[in-house]
C-alpha cells in the first residue's frame, strides 16, 4: 500500500476547491443524511438571512455554528435535515427597492401602484440569493439551498395566517393606540429592539428650549410664569400638561419685570450666573392642580388638560428646569400619563411627519423643520425664556436613516402580558450557552417585554387576514387559503397572500350583510420570522408528523441581538401556539465589530468582503478561528486582516498535515500497511499517545455535548503540541528504522483524529482522511461513525507530565547556561513528589535521552554546589551537572555534525530514503573525533560513506556549507548516490 506524500508547503485553499467539487460531485452530503435512520432526528433552525447585499463574518460566523453540530450529530448517527433560509419581507427589502426605482416616500409607492412596487420587491428578492452560493460553500457548510423556503412563499405565508387565526381565536390580538417609535419616511412604526441592536444611533444637534408657561389660577401663583423645558420644540402644539416633582423643592424668583418658577436644583443652570431675585422656597405639591395658559391651543381642551401635575419618573434634576412639558401621543410616558389623568391624546401630525391642516401656522411642515419657526413664534409672543444647542444620541430607522419620532398609531397587537408569566416558565427548559443568558438577558427581556405591535403601514409582507365591516365594523379573521376562497363573494382563486393577491377580495358581513373588506396593514417581518419552525413545513396544512417529532428543536445559534428578536418571538408564539418552548439548547454567538467600530452590517457596509480572507486562507482556518474565539461564549471581538487566521494554519492546520507527511513518508519507506493492533505495542510512548488521544477524545466529545465549541477548539492545538513536539519527535529514529509499532499507533491515531476533527475542519479532515484510507475505509470522513470512546490510562497521562515537566526544567537550566541540547551531559538530579515515577525505567530512560544526560538520581535533597546548577518547579526540584569531560565534548561536536547534514539533505530536497556521500575538509582534531564516530554519522544520516577531501578540491556536490566546531572550521558537503 502507497500514501500519496502531500506538498511540505500546503496550498489549504486550492485543496478546499477540489474537496467541494468532489463533494459535488458525489453527493456526499446528501449521502451524509440519507443513511441516517428517519426515526433517529436530531433537528435545528436556521434562522434566515435577509436577502440584501452580500455576507458579512457575523453571517458566515452564524453559518459556520449551524454547520459544526449537525456535522458532529449526523457522525452520532442522527439524521439531521438541513434546510437553508430566505427572510424576503420588511423594510430592508422596501428600503432597496425604493432606491432603485427612485422613490421617496409611501406616497410615491402608492403612486406607482402597490401592484408594481410588490413585483419589484419580488424581483429584486429573485435576483439576490444567488450570490450566496460561493460563500456558503467556501466554508464548508453543508445545506440544501436549492431547495431553501423562503418567506415570501405561498405556503410559508399560509403558516403565518394560521397562527395569526390561532392567536386571535385564543383572545391574545387586540388593536390598540400606542405611543411607537416611528419612521416619516417609511410611514410605519419601528421596533426599539431593531434599533438597539443595529445601533441605529447618531450624535446629534437639536434645538433646546425653555418656555414660559403662564400660571392662570387664582391665587398666590397668579401672574407667575412656569418654566418647562424640551428638546423637541415641534411637540410643543400638542401640549395638554406640565410636569413637577411634588417631592422637590422649587424655588419663586424674579427676573427683570416678571416672576418665574424653577426647581432649586436647577436654577443655576437655568439662569447661567444671571442676576434674579429669590422670593421664596416651597414643595412641589403646591404646584400640583394649577392651570396654565399653553402656547399653542388648535384644539379644545377637555377638563383635565392644561394643568400641573406629578408622574413618577418622568421628571429628574439632571436637565432642564426640573418642570417637563407633556405631549400625549408623542413619547411613551407621556402618553402613559395622559392615559392616567384623562388627556386628550394628540394626532397633529399625519404619517409623513408633517403637521396637519388644522395646525394652521405650520400645516404641512415636517416636524424637525419646523423647530426653527415654532421657536421664532414662541418668541415674538413672549413665550420663550432661552434656546441653545444640544448635541445628544437620537435614534433613527435602521435602513432609510431618517431621525425617528415618537407618535401614537392606532395598530395590532399581541397581549404579551397574558402569556409572560407562561414564557418564563419555559425559559428554565432551556440549555443557554452560555448560561448567563438564561436568567440574565432573556429573562430580563420577557419580563419587560411590551405588547408586540405585529402590524405595519407597508406593502411587502404577508397581509394581515382582517377582513372588517364597512357598516357594522364586525371584524372575520381568516386562517388558511381555503377560508378566502369560501368567504369570497366572488369566485376567486388565491396564489398569492401579499397585497396585490388578496387587497380585491370581498366578504358578506355575517351581522348586517355588509361589505367587508381587509384592512391595509400587513404583518410585522419579525412575526414571519418569528412563525419560521412551522412556516417552512407549511404546518399545519402538510408535514404534520414531521412537524411534531421535531419540535422543539434540538438547537439553534444566532448572535447576541437576537435575544430581543428572534429567539423572543420563537418563544413568544411557541409559548402562545403550543404552550411549549420553541428550543431545546441555544448558542448566543457575540457580536464581530466592523471597520467603524459598529456591529457588521450589511446596511451599513462596515466591512471588508470575506471573499479575499476565505481565497488566502481557506474555510477550515476561518471557521477554527471563529469558532475557537470568544464568540462563541457570547463575547464581542474585533476582527483584523487576517492575522488571526495566519495563526490557525500556523498552529493547526500545519502540524496536522505536518504530522500526516511524516507519517506517510517513512509508511512508504517500508510499504507498510494498515492492521496492526497498536494495544499490543509495549513501548512507552505508544501507549501514552494512545491513551492521550483517547483523553482529548472524550473532552473534545463531552464539550461538543454540552455545546461549549470554543472550549472543544481550544483542545485541539494541544494534542497536535502532544502529538508533533512529543510524540513524534520522541519516535523519530523508531520510525526511521521502520518501526512497525511507530507506524501502527501514529497511522492509527491519525485516523481517529481525523474523524474527530471533522465536524471542525472539514475541508483538511477529508483530504487526510482519503490519503489515509486509500479506498480501505469508507468513501468520505464525513460518511464515518463518530470514533467509540476508549479507555483512559489516567496513571501513564500523569506520570508523562510529570517527565515532561522535568524535561521542560532542565532545558531551561540549558539554555541560562548556554549548554545546548545536542551537547550530553553527565548527572541530572530529581526531587520530586511523584514518587512512583523511580521505578519506570522507560520513563527515566525518556528523561535521559530528551534531556541528553547519560545519569538520573533521584533524591530527597537537592543542594547547591559547584558545577551544579538548580531549578525549581511545581512539586519538583532539579540539579544538573555542567561540567564537560573530553569524552562529552566529543559526543557534542558529533551530534552538531549529524545536525548540519541533515539540514542539508532537507534543504536539497532529499527524501529519508535517499542514502548520500559525505564530504569534509582535513582538519586534524575535528578529523579524529568524526571518523573514530564515522557509523554513527553514517547510520543517523542515511550515508555510505564519509570522505575527507581538501574542500578545494572541485566535487558536484547537492549540498555544502561552512561550519564553525569548537573554534575549527570545517568545510562539509553531500551528494546523492
């Protein structure tokens, strides 16, 4: 049997080519999943990418965590469905398409017709996914993409009106006024979680200001101006109330020909050193009642408006004049506090952000600009105490980039509150990884969690199934096509559940035999997402079995964002639809920062394209450096060009091949083959690498269980330390000799390891894996059983540590006194707690030759003495004797010699099989000590002969060099025979 010898220097990314091709090729994935029993399942969800722009670290990271444990459940025996994903719907797909056609607003969509807009989100959806391909496969992920379910499709959106119906018909959807932030341009609400977690933030100038509001109560306050300050001056129209603190004290002052109220702990701030007069101090609660004059009043006031009241938390003393303007309908407290005392709730502003008609000074201005002229009103009407600048973080939507505002919607919504205290109790189900996640960031998020606004103002999405009264306003729900088609009062035929398919489609009211038709919103994209375990199987109209056998789904991956979004609503419809959790373990990945520091982001385009890293490096050093980082225990990181995957092939994947290259190299030397039971070897070393190799297995297995993969990455560049530093360094002359024993263990760990590393490093574990097997074993690793666990020999691991530490002690007595490797010394002394260690003879005999002493003693008390040199480690105490005899000395220079050839023959290109001449320069004391040594030279070097030459003398020589021995210098050279 011959193994095909690799390249020393390795091409990992043109090997990754051929790999995928032969994959291709011969189906092995799909071979991979189809010899799996169909009643032995192991399920995950791939949560689905939006389909705009090109993949980022942090999807291909996502990508590569949903590779990893299929691979290392389909080896167990589990039969894992992969299925790849498409989220199509929502603004990211609006936003693009409006760029594209040149569209500004909703306004312009509803010019062009929604029927038109629709096919260009289709479109563009259509010309996208494509370009995934190569990334996708470049890193080793194995996934049908050919047959991927996709959001927008006609069964996938059937899934989701169904739950909507499920939902509705368990009492869980109402329609409600909410205070939402909310898009101009997009016309539709936006979710805060999307904000957050895109860092959808930006440092920001706006105007503040301090108006004068006065007091128009009889009494003690009268002619008294209250001074409430605002950074959002275009809400000052809506005002219906100011707010105090009633626990604060607040100070009465006079300023010029006027009298002012502000709070104590602000006044400085306010007044900016400017001279006042003080008239006296009081408690808040003296405030609380009054009515005041508004600056603006387009609109009837009920009984309860204009008024001064106090509302926990919505005041503090670190801005402002410790007095808050109140706007109900345009801030979330604010409106809470409307709803608590009975305001009216304002509406001035229509869906672009511009005020209404009956807003008669600034109808049909956006709000932001309209700042500069309501400030210029206020103060030509003796309204405005002060105005300056302030520079804070605002948020704005996440794809078109426009400042958002708060506003009151009328909109859909799930009752959160009704099923939370459900949703917490099926979080303590679930494995978090890590565990933090559990009762730290999840838990927190369901516990604040709001009602869910599932309605949105748009167009791409899958229509909200509300078909409502024109005369009675009786509302149906519908759950499935065949609903529509029998509700219709026209015959019809439903292909399509977005708008242009479903907007025409009449109903006879029940009630009053009215019309009915459905309302204009559509869904939310995060309850499609959110609707994805049964949306892709269209349950519960197909694949009901299949459905319920794998959910709740073994596992699932996604980065730290998602604790506020997918994995929420996963949980939050699973917990309403099934009463169940919707995963069984959970993978919270950390976040990869991008060239601005920002979370990657494809709207935000911060990031380098992987394409040129994967081309150089190839996917296995990726994938070991991603899943190896802290992401993978939820930490964020900074990502460089490249260096850090530089270091994954440094200290991975070359040792691994390194080792392989070793191995097949003197396995070709004496044609051996595969067969020997390596158990039976009794030498040292092959036991420990056996016995090491089973230990690595076991912890690498164990974490691989537990879903701790940085922690199972991290064991690899140890044991390939074990296996090249030690193992085979320690065997090198057994396998020159050709070493049956050698070549079983090494052929036979080499195996098993790359099957372990496999589900890791998928591209490198196939090429060894089919060099090794050489058609003896199956067609590919990733058609193999994962490796049994055997046994572990704790006492041989133990006591090969502790030789290795003494080694590891005694070189480092070499190198403080510039003694090197290759020059033997006489005596080294031990203490050491180990006391066992004395009588394994193999062992010591190990020390001896990797510390090149010709003596060990152990003994109970190491002393400093001349010629001896100490050191101290754990447990353990070391003396070395340095001094040389001549004998020594001459075993030094030889070995010195031996090292120079062999650099030689590497650097000539020389295979070990090779014998060769040596060549060398007379010279008399370095001449003696070689040839009285001229079998050893002969027999470490694979030579025939050794001649002394005057080195003038012209040879045809593959190799020469001057070498300095001793204060000689000698002139050697080799050639082939």
């Amino acid at each position: 049997m011959s193994f095909k010898e690799p390249k020393s220097n390795p091409n990992f990314p043109e090997m990754e080519e051929k790999t995928i091709k032969f994959w291709k090729k011969d189906k092995i994935f799909e071979k991979s999943v189809e010899q799996k029993n169909r009643n032995n399942c192991y399920s995950f969800y791939d949560g689905p990418p939006f389909i705009t722009g090109l993949p980022h670290y942090g999807n291909l990271l996502g990508s590569i965590a949903k590779d990893l444990i299929p691979r290392y459940q389909t080896m167990k025996g589990k039969r894992v469905r992969r299925v790849w994903g498409w989220d199509c719907h929502g603004l990211p797909i609006e936003e693009k398409t409006e760029k594209k056609l040149g569209l500004k607003n909703r306004r312009d969509i509803e010019k062009i017709g929604i029927d038109r807009f629709i096919s260009e989100c289709r479109n563009y959806v259509s010309e996208i996914s494509a370009e995934w391909n190569w990334y996708i496969n470049r890193i080793g992920r194995w996934v049908d993409m050919e047959n991927a379910y996709r959001t927008m499709d006609l069964k996938y959106m059937e899934s989701v009106i169904w739950s909507f119906k499920q939902l509705y018909d368990k009492g869980l959807i109402y329609q409600g006024l909410k205070t939402l932030l909310y898009c101009t341009r997009c016309g539709t609400p936006v979710s805060k979680f999307e904000i957050a977690m895109d860092d959808s933030y930006a440092e920001m100038k706006d105007p503040a200001v301090t108006v004068e509001f006065p007091i128009v109560s009889k009494g003690k306050f009268q002619d008294v101006r209250i001074l409430a300050w605002t950074t959002t001056p275009w809400t000052l129209p809506s005002n219906r109330a100011l707010v105090v603190n009633k626990d604060e004290v607040y100070v009465e002052f006079s300023k010029k020909d006027n009298t002012y109220v502000v709070a104590l702990k602000r006044i400085e701030q306010v007044l900016k050193n400017e001279e006042y007069k003080e008239i006296r101090r009081f408690n808040g609660q003296e405030l609380i009642g009054l009515n005041y004059q508004a600056p603006y009043n387009y609109f009837l006031p009920n009984d309860n408006d204009f008024k001064i009241y106090d509302y926990q938390g919505m005041v503090n003393m670190e801005e402002g004049t410790g007095i808050v303007h109140s706007a109900p309908g345009f801030g979330e407290v604010d409106t809470e506090m409307g709803k608590h005392y009975g305001l009216t709730t304002m509406f001035t502003v229509d869906d672009e952000g511009k005020f209404i008609d009956k807003v008669i000074d600034f109808k049909g201005i956006y709000v932001k600009d309209a700042d500069k002229l309501i400030i210029q009103d206020l103060k030509q009407r003796n309204f405005l105490f002060n105005t300056e600048t302030i520079t804070h973080r605002y948020p704005y939507c996440y794809r078109c980039q426009t400042p958002l505002i708060y506003k009151t919607v009328k909109a859909w919504f799930v009752n959160v509150q009704k099923i939370k205290p459900k949703m917490l109790e099926l979080n303590k189900n679930i494995n978090w990884v890590p565990d933090f996640f559990k009762e730290g960031r999840f838990k927190y998020t369901i516990e604040t969690a709001p009602d869910w606004c599932v309605s949105r103002t748009r167009y791409w999405a899958t229509i909200m199934p509300i078909w409502k009264c024109e005369k009675c306003e009786n509302l149906k729900v519908i759950g499935s096509i065949k609903e529509i088609e029998e509700n219709s009062i026209e015959k019809v035929k439903i292909n399509d559940l977005h708008r242009t398919g479903v907007d025409n489609v009449r109903f006879k009211c029940e009630k009053c035999q009215g019309e009915m038709r459905r309302i204009p919103e559509v869904f939310d994209c995060w309850f499609e997402s959110g609707s994805m375990p049964y949306g892709e199987r269209h349950y519960p109209f197909e694949n009901k079995e299949d459905f319920e056998k794998s959910f709740p789904t073994d596992y699932i991956a996604e980065y730290t964002g998602q604790l506020r979004a997918w994995f929420y609503y996963l949980h939050a419809l699973s917990t309403a639809l099934f009463n169940s959790h919707s995963f069984k373990n959970v993978v919270v990945t950390g976040v990869i920062a991008g060239t601005d520091g920002r979370k990657m982001s494809k709207s935000y385009k911060n990031y380098p394209d992987p394409k040129h890293v994967l081309e150089k490096y190839g996917g296995d050093a990726l994938r070991l450096y991603l899943m190896g980082s802290p992401l993978m225990m939820g930490r964020d990181i900074n990502m460089t060009k490249g260096q850090e995957l530089l270091e994954q092939v440094k200290t991975i994947l070359l040792p691994l091949w390194n080792s392989y290259k070793f191995f097949a190299t003197f396995a070709n030397l004496v044609d051996w083959e595969p067969g020997k039971d390596i158990s039976k070897s009794d030498n040292v070393l092959d036991k420990w690498i056996n016995s090491r190799f089973n230990q690595f297995h076991f912890q690498f297995s164990d974490y691989l269980d537990k879903y701790y993969v940085s922690q199972a990455i991290d064991l690899i560049r140890d044991f390939l330390a074990d296996l090249s530093k030690w193992y085979i360094r320690r065997s090198r002359e057994r396998f020159r000799a050709g070493d049956i024993n050698a070549l079983s263990t090494l052929y036979w760990v080499l195996m098993k390891l790359v099957k372990t590393l496999a589900p890791v490093v998928p591209f490198v574990t196939e090429t060894l894996y089919r060099n090794l097997s050489n058609s003896v074993e199956k067609e590919s690793v990733h058609l193999e059983d994962w490796p049994e666990k055997e046994k572990v020999d704790n006492d041989l691991l133990e006591q090969m540590r502790v030789v290795r530490d003494i080694c590891s002690l005694a070189h480092a007595i070499r190198k403080e006194n510039q003694i090197k490797a290759r020059q033997p010394l006489l005596i080294l002394k031990v203490k050491i707690k180990y006391q066992e260690l004395q009588k394994k003879e193999k062992m010591i005999s190990l020390i001896m030759d990797e510390v090149n002493v010709k003596q060990i003693v152990f003994s109970n008390e190491i002393k400093q003495e001349d010629d001896w040199a100490v050191k101290q480690g754990d447990n353990l105490e070391l003396s070395l004797f340095l001094r040389l005899t001549e004998e020594l000395k001459e075993e030094g220079i030889v070995r010195e010699i031996i090292r120079h050839i062999q650099q030689m023959r590497r650097k000539s290109g020389l295979e070990p099989k090779d014998r060769i001449l040596i060549y060398m320069s007379r010279d008399e004391y370095l001449n003696k000590i070689l040839l009285k040594n001229k079998d050893v030279i002969i027999q470490k070097t694979i030579a025939e002969e050794l001649h002394v030459k005057d080195k003038r003398q012209e040879m045809k020589l593959d190799a020469e060099k001057e070498v300095k021995i001793k204060e000689n210098q000698l002139f050697l050279g080799i050639k082939k025979v």
